[in-house]
C-alpha cells in the first residue's frame, strides 16, 4: 500500500480526525486496540485521540507485519 512512512502519516492524520478509523487501518476491527480506542472516543474524543497516535506510534509494525507473513 506505499511505504511505510507515508501510510503511518496518512493513518496518524486519520486518527487526529477519527481515532479508531486510523487504528482500524493499522490493527483490523476485532483488535483489542480498535475497541479500546472506540471505547475512549465514545467516552471523550481527546482521549480517543491519543490513544490513537500512541498506539499508532509506540507500538511497532514488526508484530502485525509477522502476522500476515505467517499467514502468507
């Protein structure tokens, strides 16, 4: 889908504007970082929004990137 650096900004610009879209790009809809980000933007949006950028930036790629070699 691009490189890397430009879909992290494009989901990072997402999840300022909807936060559980940009983690819904990066984790899938039955993740557990979709739903806790759902959840806190249900509760409040600014919350929603930095668990957003945290998840899309602290946690790294390697890990769901092995997912879909594994699966391949």
């Amino acid at each position: 889908m691009g490189d890397g650096r430009c879909c992290t900004f494009l989901e990072i610009l997402l999840a300022v504007i909807l936060p559980p879209l940009g983690v819904f790009l990066r984790f899938g809809c039955c993740s557990m970082e979709f739903c806790i980000c759902l959840l806190l933007t249900i509760l409040g949006y600014v919350p929603g929004i930095i668990y957003a950028i945290y998840v899309l930036v602290a946690l790294s790629s390697d890990r769901h990137e092995r997912e879909y070699d594994t699966l391949a």
